[in-house]
C-alpha cells in the first residue's frame, strides 16, 4: 500500500503502536504534535536540523498528528516539545480530525527534548555589501488590553534580540503584521508610530542600533484583513548610519479598492535605499493567507498535482493578483532601467514553486539565468520559514533582479518555526536574510612585508648588519606601484632578536650591558614588532625585562626584586647603558623601541615582565610585552599576534613564567598541535571582534620547527601571513642569490588552505641577519590573500653579503650609519679578542644546524667533527677529574656557530668550507693565523658556555637518553645529541624511543669495550652504572633529557670543581669546568699549533661512525671478534681450535676436552662452575705464555694443584661442588698459567 490516506483509513479506530517517533514540529498552540517513526528513517524530506520538508511532489502523507482525548487518557496532557524531541513509542487510537489521522494515546509517554538551537547566521554586511531581512511578526502590537500580551510576554524584547543577535542587525528590515498602535482595539487608530518606535527601542536596548523605521500610511482603516480593528500591515526599518532612503520613494503598488488586487488585503510598501552609491528598490509584500485551502488528507486529490488549483490551494486567486500587481511595478521599473536593483521580499502565503512566487521570479529574471528567488539557492532541506501541521515549508521569500542575484547570498535563519508555540515565542515565521554585494571593481590592498627572523647577533655575520639595513631601506623606498603614493610596508621580527655570546657580552664592555647592542639594531632598523624567542629569555626574565626598559630593576639589599602592590617589578630611574662610546656625551639605551609579542605566555606569573604588560590590541607601545598590537598602515588596520614554543621552558631559561598550552616536548602531537592553535584562535578572533573593520592578520611564530608552523597554518582561520621562527629555514623562490653553501630548503612562500577555506602565505629565512625576507602580496577586499599577485621578482629572500647587497639598487648608500656604528665599536671590541688563540684546525669545524632531508648536514641532524671535538674535550676533563667516567653526552644545539668560513674561491663555480683565514692587524701583523681557534671562536660556538657535570646512569637510561636525543628526527631538533666515547646506530623509520639498533661504549681510538646494544636488545646488566659527563643544562632536564635526579645519579657539578676561584691553565677567559674553558684547554694540549693541527674533515652522514644513521651508511658499531668463537652445546663435548687465535667456551656439561690448537687462545669459564653439579673438563694443548684461562660472569678459582699428569685448578662453587679442570701441556705448571677476568659483554 503506497497511498497515506488508504493506509491510514485502514487503521482508523484502531488501536496502533507508533514506533521511535520523532518530532517534526513543535507542540502547537492546540497542543499538537505532528512525527514520524522510526526516528524518520524512511520518511523523505527530513533535514539535518529533524524538519519534515515538502516538496513539489511530497506532501509528507507519512507524518502523523499526536493529540490528547481527556476521554481515552484522562490527567495526561501532550508534552511541550521542539522539532527533534523523541517521543519513544506511542500507543493509542487512529482517529481523523481536521483533516489530520491522529493518534489519541491511551498510554502516557515521555518525550527526550530536543537539543536543537536557535540558529545564527553567518552573514554579514560590510563596506560593499548591503543585508536586507524579511520578518513575519505575528500581529505584533504595544497594546496588553487588546487581548493579547505582546509587551508583557516579552515579545518586543525577543524579537530585537533575534535581529541583533541571530540576523546581525540588517541594514533594511521588511517586517510584516504589523498592528497599529492600539491593536485588535477598533478604535479608529490606523498608525503604527508607536508600535514601531517600541521596537526600534528594544533594539537599542539589545545592543543593535537606532533604527529608523516607515509605517505604511497608504492603508485604511479596517482594510487589510486581519484581527478587525488591528489594521495589520507592512512597514520598514533602516539603519542610516549604512543606507540612506531616498527622498519622496515610499510608496505603495494598486489599491484596497473594490476590485483592486488588495482589497481586504495588506499593501505592499515599497521605499529607495541608497547603499555605496547605488539605488536599491525595496517592495515589501504580504500576501492573502492560504485560508480554505483543503486538508493535505481530504477530499480534494491528488493534492501535490493541484496547487495551482483555488480549490485546494486556497485563496490562490487572490495571490496571483497581488503577484501580477508586484510583477506590474517590477517590469515597469526593468523597462526604465535594465540594471535597476530590486528586491522584492515578505509573507507571500505561497510556496516557492507555485504562480504567484514563480510569476514574481520570472520578471526579475530577466536574462533567463541564475537564480532570482532566494529561497531556491539554498539546499532543499533548508528551505523553509513556516511550519504548519508538521510540514516545514517556505511562504517567505526574498527575490532579486538579475543585477543584484549574482552577488547575493541568502540565509533563513531558524529560530522561530521549529519551537513550541507560547505565549513569549517571538512568531511563527522564520526572518529571512540577504547580502547583496555590488558589482564594483575588486579592492586589492598590497603588504609590503619585510621581515627578518632569529637574528642572534654573532661574530660570524658581523659585517651583514649594515647590510641588511642597507637592503631594508632601499626596498622599503622601491615605489612599488610607480605611482608616487607611499607603499604599505611594515617590519616585523618572529624573534631571538638577542642570543648570548660575543656580541651579546661585548656590548657590556662598549655600551654597559650586555645586549644593548642587539636591541639597539632592531630598532634602528625600524622594525614595528618582534615575537618573543626562545633566546630572549637565556638570560633569565630579570635581565630581558632590564633590556626591555632600558632600566635597572629596583633590589633590595638581599639583592631581591622590589614589588608594588600588585606583585610587579618596579625599576629604577638608572639606564642599564649608554651611547656615550659613539656620540662622546652621555646618552642614555631607552630600551626596545617596539612592543615583544606572545600569546602564549602569561606575563602575570613574572614579577620582572608582569611590569612591563599591556593590554592587546593596541597600537604598538615602545618597552611592553603583549600578545597582540595593531598596525596602522597608511589607514588600514593589520592585526599582528605573537606567540612562542611552548616547549620554552626545557630550551631556556623562563623561571615562573606561565606558558601554554602544555606540551611534552618540542615536537607537539596533533592534539598538542590542536591546544597552541586554540590559544592563537582565541587572540586572533578577540582582535577581529575588537575592530569589525580589521580583516588581515600576521602571526609572528617561533616554534623552532617549521613544520609546527606549517601544522598551524591549516588549523587556523583569518590569519592571512604567518612568518617562522626559531628553524632557520632558508627558502628561496626561482628568482633568488643564494649565498654561498647555503642549501635551498623550500619554497617561499609556501601558502597554505586555513582553516576557514582561505590561504595563508608561510614564510622564513635564515637567521644571523643573513637575508632579509619581502613578501609583496595583494589582499582582496575581504582581507583574503590573492596568492597569484606573488611576483618572484620583487619578493623573496634578499642575501645580505656583500653580493647581495650590490645586487639591490641603492642599498650601498642606504645603510643605516648608527647601525653602522654600532657594529664597528662591537667589533673593535671583539677584534681585541681575536689574538687570543689556543689552537689549529686544518679543516673547516662544521657547526651548521641542519641541511636538507638528502644531506642532514648539521649539528641538530648527524653527527659533525665540532661535534665529536668538543665532546672529546668534555671527556677528557671529566675523566681528569674522575677516570670511571667512559661516555660524554651533549646537545647539538648547544653549539651554535661553525668554526671555519664558506668561501667561493677565485674562478671557482661553488663554495668550499674552509679553516678560518689568516688575520691581520691595520699594520700587517698576525693576530690570529691561518686555521686558528681563537677566544671568539669557542665563545660564538659555545655561547651558552654550560658547566660539565658527572652522572651515573644505569645502561637502560644511558639507552633511553640516546633515544631522547634523535627522537626529534627527520626533524631538526636542538636536543640530537654530539658524543664521545660511544657509538651507536639507529634507524629513523622505527617509532621515536625504538630506533637504536646496537650501540657501544668505545675507548678513543673508537674500539668496542662494552656492548650495550644488539639487534635493538639491552645487552648485560641494566641496571649497571656507567659514569658519564654531560652539560648541566642537559643534567637538569634541559631539552627534555631524561637524566636521572636523585641521589642515585651521583651528580657533581665541575665548574670551579678545586674550589679556588681561580681560573686556572692556558685559558682564563671562562671559569674552568664550562664548556669554554674545556674546549680551549683541550686545544691548546692536543692542537695547539699548526704541527699539531685538528685534521679530521667533517663527512657526510655516510661517514659517521659514532651516530650511524642507518639511511645512510651500514652498521659498524659492533666490532669484528678478535678470536674465532667457539661453543659448547652443553653436552660432553671435544672442541678443536685452529691456527688461530680462538675463544672456546666449553659451557654446561662434563668431561669436555679442549684442544686450542695454535694461536692465542682463550679458555672461557663461568656460571657453569658454581651450578651446583661437579664437572670435570680437560684443556690439552695449553701453551704457556701464549693461551689465557678466562673467568667470567663471577667465576673464581679456589684451588690449584699439581698432579704427575696435570694441573688441576678448582673452581669456587657455593654449593661446595668445585669444578675440576684438568690443564695439560708442554711445560705447565701452577705459576705459569694466566688467568684473566673477562666482560661478557665484550664476547656476546
């Protein structure tokens, strides 16, 4: 049976159980509930928020009406439920009323609420684009004695919170039912002044604006239909802060005159607006009701096929005058003008595909494209503004003229028509919303973005200061559009704008304070923000904070910080430094000229930075740290947020400072990843919401990684650029100088789909002042990237050596002379230093961070000669101190520069690297010779200068650290570990914490003395102690290393390790026991000249051999055995030798007869001696001098006598059965033989 009516009838009078009914309309004002079974699942028409839509050919026969019968279930009242509540099963009567099969329960039920909300559009108007709404108000009237309670019930109130909240406060509002002033009290009063002003006032009161409104003056009294007396009507309101109404344009279409298309009914109203320039004709209808319309399961069939029949489709007639009349005053106005904008929006009573919407729609299509009604752009389940008998369906429309529908978006907004009927339910029509863009040119605004990333002043890169602010002032004064108007350029840093070392410190000398000089060049160079990087805080939050101010902290005599009231630091009126070394009077460092940005960091939890907070948001303060700021760029607004890795603590040095979210390490999981993008969201959309007029976006990321940034910028809506930090990633577009022995690593930019369907460009460069990066970018008028305006030949990454310099136009002449100046006094102050030389390297020391995934190419990635150097050195202090220390483990990232320089040579075509050159003073004397290792050398690599420390870690943890240590690849992580005294293999494709495959503790000539791993199984004991040094950076945690902390560790720290203060040996720069001092005295003993040089050439990582990278060379870390194994099988065995040294291991089992032949041999015994069972074994052939009787895994002998045939040495055994081995051979006796306690690791 596939007909509703036929299989309804057959129940009638039945008693029936509906199934799992879901609800598809709210419980109405007679108490009904329409569902259908089974929770809709065969039902057709069901949307994704539970409504029962109709279509053309489906009037939905399948719903059925629950309604109550005092007489059948007496005390039992229908629930008031929404679309989507559950009612369970449902037992009762088939009865048919008002045109509806009903069920009449005879058993109560229970209904689950549903969870469905009101909806809130996404739509928006801005400076192009203008929102229209229509709202059916259900006779809505400031009258309470009339009958109904508008006022009282809150309607008023419900209604404004729906237009400012839910529609976001159209700029023209279409209302319809309107009541006069009065209501349904027939007075005489016609207007609805105060009906209107009452609303408009409970907008306001909303927070949405002060609307003005029109009444529609063209109706009369008791004319429209409607509640008698009530003289319902259509009328406007508009915002005149965003449109204008033109003049003398209200008006109204025909009549209420007998015979004329309204008689009886409401008149349209119809008003100019003017938006942007552009007229919009605005004409609001409310059509005759369908009343008389027959029942969906009556008489009158087929229902669906006859809607254009007055018969079924009541008062359909009526309706199609009124359209023909509206169509009239449309086609008139298309004929005057074909480009006219219209709109014609309301109550039409009538659905989407019959006459008088369609006739309405064909008039405005003009052109017989696209789509003019609204309503027909939306998906067919969303289609609908009224619910009647549990048929959501759509009676309101809003349709648009041809030169208006291409750029319209449209959206009903369901707040009303899904909900139970009450008495302060705002009205039973859903409002209706429409953007309408206009055809205007699009608005491009071009960013000149010049940035510079981790420039970590050192000496290496000294002379590319200058430079590089040579190459920012001639591209900033490039006219980009060759049109004599300034460009759009900012300068922005994503951190480390300082790092500890030579330059950092010599400023103390120069200007008073170390990290003067560092600030001051940024801001000479102009830049308007910097995130914060992990090295801005080396130096701990006390002293940043002092570079921030540009003032000295306030201490007591404790040397405590002073606090005010709230808990903040308070500071002195005493600069930490000055210029007087340039400008020969005193002038005062006033600090960081921008504002430090993170907001990932909770300035709060600092007493020292808590001072220095303000709020975000702001235009850029000079001395604050904040999350956010705002640029104002020639009158537009670039929001700019900041934020760090929040892995920060465990790679510098933040005390209390609260950062978040919580990571585990430095290489988030995706969940991780998801928690740093929440709190970045929540800035950014607390930014955009504070300015409704900003719509781009720039993150400053230092996350160290950039893949981190590259996972962020997916996640992350309306952040427009994101510029890395902290990685050091050079990439390059096809146009860019790459300077010499740099590698290409990527792609600039690199642009990204974010998270709200837009791009956001990525971009980086290599630190040290090396590049400048310029990304030169179109946004389109909603503040989205245009990625097809990148032109390679104006942006990219711009070298900052001497031929990058000459390579742009004018920037010679351009540098900046402070910054000038303030390189030269730091560099004389550094050049000082430089003939303090404690040793030679023939070859280039590479301390490169990382290459490429080809070539690992740096201390974050493989294993480098510097590496394995000042792990040695480390070493072999440690074991001066402590001669059972056997490993040196430290960070690549500790070491931070190379030693050595990358040089094209004459008519070369690529780089080579190179030992330093020759130096010479103004007068030609050598101050530092060719291949030296100076004092600047060892402080610009070893800037962090940490102080050893000795460990005892058992074997296990000594694993479990390596595994710590390469578990940031394939990516580069500072914690990859440079070691001595150890070598080890992994295999990267293995789960991070399961990728060493064998490792050994070696002597230094690289020789195995015990194996650690095998296959990737613990070998020996592991919980046995192995000594080591380390770095007490490391020691304490530092870079998440997993070193043990209690009393078991054993931990002795060796700086000042005799106690003197003195800075003893050849160097006395750094205090003994710091890296520093170890490295030069390590020099000075073993490379000290040029006799004596450090000749070891850095290899790829197919020549590692203490950190074997298994994709890229064959294991060797397990030696060769020096003897030929040979086995017992715990039986009575004969083991032969050869003419060869061999190692023959007799094991468990009695009588075993040994013959080792020539050679040195090794008779092996152990646990088998002390097993409780009495053996007697026979070595035949032993060779004095030669052959040695080995003990192992704790044997011991008790006893050795001498018989006529034989030596008989006895074994300890605690069970008293002594083992008897029976020594035979050419001259033996109980003096001469050799016994020998042996590892069982070594011969594993």
């Amino acid at each position: 049976m596939t007909d509703g009516i036929d299989f309804f009838e057959s129940l009638e009078a039945m008693l029936v159980t509906a199934e799992d009914l879901l609800a598809v309309s709210g419980t109405n004002r007679f108490g009904e509930i329409f569902a259908v079974t089974n929770q809709g699942v065969d039902a057709t028409g069901i949307s994704s928020r539970g409504t029962l839509n109709i279509a053309p050919n489906d009037f939905n026969p399948e719903k059925i009406q629950i309604n109550e019968d005092t007489g059948i279930l007496p005390g039992f009242s229908i629930p008031m439920v929404d679309v989507g509540a559950q009612l369970g099963d449902v037992t009762g009567v088939i009865g048919y009323s008002f045109g509806n099969y009903e069920i009449l329960p005879t058993q109560a039920f229970v209904a689950s609420p549903s969870s469905l909300t009101a909806e809130v559009t996404t739509l928006a108007g801005d400076a192009d684009t203008m929102t229209v709404a229509s709202y059916n108000v259900l006779n809505l009237d400031p009258n309470d004695a009339d009958g109904d309670t508008d006022v009282a019930d809150g309607r008023f109130d419900a209604i404004a919170a729906q237009i400012v909240a839910n529609l976001g406060a159209p700029d023209v509002i279409g209302l319809q039912e309107i009541q006069d002033n009065t209501g349904s009290t027939d007075d005489g009063t016609v207007s609805a002044s105060q009906t209107l002003q009452l609303l408009v006032d409970a907008i306001v009161a909303a927070g949405g604006p002060a609307y003005s409104f029109i009444d529609n003056t063209f109706i009369a009294d008791n004319a429209s239909g409607g509640q008698p007396g009530a003289n319902i009507r259509t009328a406007f309101l508009y915002n005149d802060a965003r449109v204008d109404l033109v003049p003398g344009s209200v008006q109204t279409i025909d009549g209420q005159g007998s015979g004329q298309a309204f008689n009886g009914a409401r008149l349209p109203l119809v008003a100019d607006f003017e938006f942007n320039g552009e007229t919009v004709t605005v004409v609001n209808n409310h059509f005759s009701s369908k009343g008389g319309s027959a029942p969906i399961l009556g008489v009158e069939q087929p229902f669906d096929q006859r809607q254009e029949d007055v018969t079924v489709n009541g008062s359909l007639d009526e309706r199609q005058a009124q359209s023909m009349a509206v169509q009239n005053f449309l086609a008139a106005k298309l004929a005057a003008d074909p480009s006219a904008k219209l709109v014609a929006l309301g109550d039409f009573n009538e659905f989407e595909f019959v006459s008088p919407v369609t006739g309405l729609e064909n008039v405005l299509n003009a052109d017989g494209t696209g789509v003019n009604n609204l309503t027909n752009t939306l998906p067919e389940d969303e289609r609908y503004s009224f619910n009647f008998q549990g048929n959501s369906q759509s009676l309101d429309h809003i349709l648009v003229s041809d030169s208006l529908a291409d750029n319209a978006d449209f959206d009903i907004v369901h707040v009303n028509s899904e909900f139970a009927d009450g008495a302060s339910k705002a009205s039973d029509h859903d409002p209706l919303l429409a953007t309408l863009g206009f055809e205007v040119m699009p608005q491009t605004w071009t960013l000149e973005l010049l940035h510079i990333t981790d420039q970590e002043a050192s000496t290496g890169s000294i002379g590319d200061f200058a430079r590089a602010s040579g190459i920012l002032n001639a591209l900033e004064a490039q006219d980009l559009g060759n049109d004599g108007i300034a460009d759009n350029t900012v300068r922005l840093s994503s951190g480390d704008a300082i790092i500890p070392g030579v330059f950092y410190d010599a400023s103390e000398a120069v200007f008073g304070a170390g990290g003067i000089a560092d600030i001051q060049l940024v801001n000479e160079m102009g830049f308007d923000a910097v995130a914060f990087g992990n090295h801005e805080f080396d130096k701990g939050t006390a002293e940043l904070a002092e570079l921030i101010a540009g003032f000295e902290l306030a201490r007591d005599g404790d040397n405590n910080l002073i606090l005010d009231a709230d808990g903040a630091a308070t500071f002195t009126t005493t600069p930490i430094g000055d210029f007087s070394a340039l400008t020969g009077t005193p002038t005062p460092y006033t600090g960081t000229a921008f504002p430090y940005l993170s907001t990932n960091l909770d300035f709060d939890t600092d007493p020292a930075l808590k001072a220095l907070a303000a709020l975000g948001g702001q235009a850029p303060q000079p001395n604050t740290v904040t999350s956010s700021t705002i640029l104002d760029v020639n009158g537009e607004m670039l929001g700019v947020v900041g934020a760090v890795t929040p892995n920060l603590a465990a790679i510098s040095s933040t005390g209390g400072l609260g950062i978040s979210p919580a990571w585990a390490d430095g290489t988030p999981t995706p969940a991780e990843l998801d928690a740093l993008a929440a709190e970045i969201q929540a800035e950014v959309d607390a930014l955009l919401a504070a300015n409704p007029t900003l719509n781009k976006v720039v993150l400053l990321a230092h996350m160290q990684q950039i893949t981190i940034e590259q996972g962020l910028a997916t996640r992350l809506e309306n952040v427009d650029i994101i510029v890395a930090g902290g990685s050091n990633t050079r990439l390059f577009d096809d146009n860019d100088y790459i300077r010499p022995g740099d590698s290409d690593q990527g792609q600039y930019p690199q642009f990204f789909t974010n998270a709200g369907g837009t791009t956001t460009a990525l971009v980086n460069t290599d630190g040290s002042y090396k590049y400048v990066g310029r990304l030169v970018i179109d946004f389109d008028a909603d503040g989205n990237i245009i990625a097809n305006s990148y032109d390679e030949t104006v942006s990219g990454a711009y070298a900052t050596d001497a031929t990058g310099l000459a390579n742009v136009a004018g920037a010679e002449g351009l540098i900046d002379p402070e910054v000038q100046a303030i390189t030269e006094a730091i560099q004389d102050q550094i050049l000082a230093t430089e003939g303090n030389v404690f040793g030679v390297s023939n070859v280039f020391l590479n301390g490169n961070r990382s290459g490429t995934a080809g070539d690992p190419d740096g201390v974050r990635t493989q294993e480098t000669n510097l590496g394995n150097l000042t792990a040695d050195a480390n070493l072999a202090y440690a074991q001066s101190i402590d001669s059972t220390v056997m490993v040196s483990i430290k960070n690549g990232g500790g070491i931070r520069a190379s030693i050595g320089e990358t040089v094209v040579p004459a008519g070369g075509t690529g780089f080579e690297r190179l030992p330093n050159g020759e130096i010479l003073d103004d007068q030609g004397n050598v101050v530092k010779p060719a291949g030296g290792i100076s004092q600047n050398d060892i402080q610009t690599t070893l800037a962090f200068n940490n102080d050893l420390s000795l460990l005892t870690v058992t074997r296990a943890e000594l694993i479990e650290i390596l595994e710590h240590g390469i578990s940031g690849l394939p990516g580069v992580s500072g914690r990859f570990p440079q070691v001595s005294g150890i070598q080890f293999s992994f295999d990267e494709s293995l789960p991070a914490g399961s990728r060493i495959v064998n490792a050994a503790i070696t002597d230094m000539e690289g020789n195995d003395l015990d194996v650690l791993m095998r296959d990737g199984v613990l070998q020996g004991d592991a919980a046995a102690g192995v000594r080591i040094v380390t770095l007490g950076f490391l020691a304490g945690g530092g870079d998440g290393y997993p070193f043990p902390q209690g009393p078991e560790a054993n931990r002795v720290d060796l700086e000042n390790f005799d106690g003197d203060g003195i800075n003893d040996g050849v160097a006395t720069f750094a205090a003994d026991g710091t890296e520093q001092d170890v490295l030069a005295e390590y020099l000075a003993a073993n490379f000290g000249d040029a006799a004596n040089a450090y000749d070891v050439a850095d290899s790829g990582p197919a020549g590692d051999t203490r950190i074997q990278n298994l994709a890229f060379t064959a294991d060797t870390v397990i030696d060769e055995p020096e003897f030929n194994l040979i086995l017992g099988q715990g039986a009575r065995d004969r083991l032969t030798g050869t003419d060869e040294a061999d190692m023959i291991v007799s094991g468990a089992g009695s009588y075993e007869t040994m013959e080792g032949g020539l050679g040195g041999d090794v008779f092996v015994f152990g646990l088998e001696t002390m097993n409780g069972l009495r053996e007697r074994d026979i070595i035949s052939d032993y060779e004095v001098g030669v052959d040695v009787i080995g003990l192992t895994g704790g044997a011991t002998v008790a006893d050795i006598r001498e018989t006529s045939s034989a030596v008989v040495v006895y074994f300890d055994d605690p069970t008293g059965a002594q083992d008897a081995l029976f020594v035979r051979g050419d001259g033996v006796t109980a003096a001469n033989l050799t016994f020998e306690t042996i590892d069982t690791i070594s011969f594993v």
